[in-house]
C-alpha cells in the first residue's frame, strides 16, 4: 500500500503550509466537509469504518455519534497528543512532520460535533514539536484556513495547543480533560462519559493525533475507499511503531493486511546481530506478551485480539532471545509504579509492592513463594482501579510469568540470571545482571 499519511514526511519542509497545500490537497477535505451536514459527515466517518489509534481501537464516529446534541452547551474536540506508552512514537512524526493534517482534521472533527474550539493536548516533553505545530497554526490562521470565517465559509473554529506537564496517565480521556481544566491529571469516575459531561462539563469528543489525521483522506477519498484498505473493519492505512532489537527501528505505514512478522522480518530488517526473536509485545507495553510463533497473523486490531493479546498503540516492542524477561517485567514495573497517579489505590500501592518482588527476584533473592505473590498482587490490581492504568500495570509481571515462568524459576534456584547476553558480559546494569 502507498503511505497515506507518511508519504511526503522525509522531503524538507514537508511540515511547511506550502508543501501541505500543494502535495496533500491541502485543506480540500475540510472544504468538502463544510459543504456537508454535519450528520452526514459523520455517517460518512461510520461507514468508513475507522477506529481510534489511541489504543480501545472504537469506531470513531460512533464515538461522534453520542456527542449530546440537545444541550446549549459548547462542544469540543480534545486531540490526544499525549503520546507517551513505551514504544509509541507515531504521533511525534505526524505533529513533526505534517501538523497541518492533523489541524485539517481537528476541524473537520469540529464541524461534524459542531464544536467550535479544538485542543490538541501534546505531551510535554514535545516541546519543539509545539514550537514547529505553533508556527504552522499561525501561517493557517493567517491564511484564513483556521480561525473567524474559515475559507469564506461564515464558519469560526479555533485550535488551541496546550502542552502538558509529563504524566503519563494524562493519555487517559478524563484525566486529559482534568488536566486541560488546570486540575492534577487524574481520571473521573464514568459514567457520565466524556461525549455527555467531558472538558468544562460540556459534550466532548477525544480523538487520538494519527484518528484525527486520517480524516482528511476520508472526506476526499470517501468511506468506500477507506475501508477497502484493509481487512473487514480494520479499514485505511495504519502507521507502527518498530523497535527494540530489530535492524531497523522505525515509523512504518501500511495496511492492516500486513503480518507482525512482516512488520519485523520486513520494513524493519529482522532482528539484529543474528539473534533469534524471542518475544513480541504488539500494542505498547501495556499488553500481553506474543511469542514467534504467533506472529503471521494481520496486524489488526480484531487478529491480535484473537492471537491473545491487543494491537493498543500498535508500538511493537522486539526483544531478542538474549533478554531477560524478570528483567524486562522489573524494568516496565519502574515506569508504570513512577507513573501512577496515585488516585486509585490498587495501583498506587499495588505497582510499587509489584516492583520491590521482582527486583528482589532479579537481584537473587527471591523464594518460590514470591511468585504466587506476585500473581496475586497483579490479580488484585487488573479490573479494581477507574482507569485501565490498573490493567496496564498488572499485565508484564502476569504475562512473562505466564510464558517464562522457567526464567523466573532459574532466577530464585541459582541466585542469578542464566540468560546469555552480549550486554551482561560488558557488566552493564546492576542487580543478578
């Protein structure tokens, strides 16, 4: 399939407005949209078929569909750009490399919940992808292509950037919204959802970056051709995100057709150093573990559920046979005990109690017995906190017990790691290591 949204990304200045009007039809779909009742716009996204790239994969117009029409409230588009899952750096290359797709389909996202005002709320380490997304908005407003009276059309519709602080649980819909409203970013309890009561207690969509950007092509291509992309609800182009121990680590844009082994044996050269793969985490780190042998399956979202585990963020994380995965579960533990947001308890106290059993582990101090905790504690974590931080949390120490429980074992036997890596002979990291 020919790259969609990534076609033009590594041509200089591809994130200037000239190159996006004169190679993308720039701002062709939201003059198309506008020229549509917003309701058929948003028949147009259902038929279609696209589905969030955030990582619940929910059909988005669907999601239009419950914005609360009957209210005299404002509405409001809430762009994710909040990219922060492990593995995930998709999103960074749209708003780098091609700001004004996502701008086009911030508005026309606005046009079809009649919203006025859209937020694109980027992560805060982002900070010179806002400087390049804030230059750009400017050249659109002065353009008249964002703003009072856009393109001539009678229509006002504003983009606001607004960067966070750095937590990780702002990518969460709710704790987003918490967070644009100048509060700590934490989640609510829903229902009300966001569609009914969201940003300012007003009927509010929250789209992710890469959703938001394939509606231009939508407007201009139409929904047939959308969906005809890829495999029956699974429809347009899908960009993943490759890394860790594989040759060429990197964005890649394609069909959901494609296989996670080509994804990784294909655009992304195989696994480096002539090692052999070893384990495969499809969605972001927040999801269960794949091995070799389930790979030549679609990267889709509705195939890598059937195989077991989640396409989430589709950042495909590659570890070699050569990685320890106490290690590996004890490392993803760091991050998500750090990140907690501290609301719910299960995860506040719960991740950190995860993390001191694997490190004791790790280190070569562990008992058997530890590894019925550690099942236990994970258990009273999943499905007991108001996010899916919790379910996040509890999932590396369960999934690499489910498929390395030999690993685990050998750690708490011997006292050390009898995993072979090039890296552990150069002494580098500490603990069993």
């Amino acid at each position: 399939m020919e790259p969609v949204l990534t076609k033009y990304i590594r041509e200089p200045h591809s994130y200037a407005l000239d190159f996006y009007l004169k190679k993308h039809q720039g701002y062709e779909g939201l003059r198309r949209a506008l020229a549509m009742e917003p309701n058929a716009l948003i028949d147009m996204v259902k038929a279609s078929g696209l589905r969030g790239r955030g990582g619940a994969g929910f059909p988005t117009g669907m999601k239009w569909g419950f914005v609360d029409q009957k209210t005299d409230k404002p509405k409001y588009i809430c762009c994710n750009a909040d990219e922060s899952e492990p593995g995930t750096f998709k999103d960074h290359v749209l708003m780098e490399r091609n700001p004004h797709l996502l701008f086009e389909g911030c508005l026309i996202g606005c046009w079809a919940i009649r919203a006025k005002v859209a937020y694109i709320y980027i992560r805060g380490e982002f900070y010179h992808v806002q400087r390049i997304m804030e230059a750009e908005l400017k050249k659109a407003y002065a353009e008249g292509y964002a703003g009072k009276n856009i393109m001539g059309s009678g229509w006002d519709c504003d983009i606001v950037i607004h960067r966070g602080a750095g937590a990780y649980e702002a990518g969460e819909e709710t704790a987003l919204i918490e967070s644009l409203e100048g509060k700590r970013a934490q989640p609510r309890i829903k229902p009300p959802f966001p569609a009914v009561s969201g940003l300012y207690d007003c009927p509010t969509a929250v789209n992710n970056v890469e959703t938001l950007c394939n509606l231009p092509p939508i407007v201009l291509n139409g929904a047939e051709w959308f969906a005809g992309l890829g495999p029956e609800k699974n429809g347009g182009p899908k960009l993943y995100c490759v890394s860790g121990h594989v040759q060429k680590p990197g964005v890649y844009e394609a069909s959901m057709h494609v296989t996670l082994k080509d994804l990784i044996y294909g655009h992304a050269g195989g696994i480096r150093g002539g090692h052999q793969l070893k384990a495969v985490i499809p969605g972001g780190s927040s999801v269960p573990i794949l091995l070799p042998d389930q790979l030549d399956i679609p990267a889709s979202f509705d195939a890598v559920v059937n195989a077991g585990s989640m396409l989430g963020s589709a950042g495909i994380i590659v570890m070699d046979e050569t990685t320890c995965m106490v290690w590996a579960a004890m490392n993803l533990m760091h991050f998500y005990k750090h990140e907690s947001c501290g609301k719910c308890t299960p995860c506040r106290e719960g991740g950190d109690w995860l993390y001191k059993i694997l490190a004791k582990i790790e280190r070569g101090d562990g008992e058997l017995r530890d590894l019925d905790l550690l099942t236990s504690v994970a258990n009273n974590i999943a499905g007991k906190t108001l996010c899916a931080f919790g379910d996040a949390e509890a999932t590396p120490p369960l999934t690499t017990l489910k498929h390395f429980r030999a690993e685990y074992e050998a750690h708490i036997r011997e006292g050390r790691c009898t995993v072979g890596a090039d890296w552990r002979a150069r002494g580098t990291v500490a603990a069993a290591h």
